[in-house]
C-alpha cells in the first residue's frame, strides 16, 4: 500500500492546505443539509402521491355533494 505523504517546507503552505479543506468540509457539510432537506420535502404526504393523483383529488374538489359520489364510485371501479 502506497501512502501519499506531503512534507511541508514552511507554516504558510500548511495553512494554506487547512483552508482547502475546510472550504471542502464546508462544501460537503451544505451538500448534506441540501440533501436532508430535499429528502424530508419528498417524504411529505403530499409530495408521495405524485403529480397525477394530486391533479384528480384537485379536479374532484370541484365537483360537490352527489356528483363527487358518482365521480369518486367511477374511479374507483375503474382503478380497482
């Protein structure tokens, strides 16, 4: 096993060094809470049914009292 080992001639070239990896650490750690974030946004209830579903339960809210029956009945047969 080859290991990479880096001799520093002066503290400005080990500073230097630090700095690149902490912009890295920084850079990785907001890719992360991106990542979080986007994750919890895509568990929530309305963002699991998709975009067709959604659509038909916002064409459904216009329809009231017995006609959103006959609707609602219809899909359901047609879809189980």
């Amino acid at each position: 096993m080859h290991t990479n080992i880096k001799v520093y001639r002066n503290f400005d070239d080990v500073n230097k060094d630090l700095e690149i990896l902490k912009v890295e650490k920084d850079l990785a750690y907001a890719k992360f809470l991106k990542g979080l974030g986007e994750t919890r946004d895509s568990l929530q209830p309305g963002n699991m049914m998709g975009d067709t579903p959604k659509k038909i339960l916002g064409v459904l809210g216009a329809f009231s009292g017995p006609i959103k029956s006959a609707v609602l009945t219809f899909l359901f047969k047609k879809l189980f």
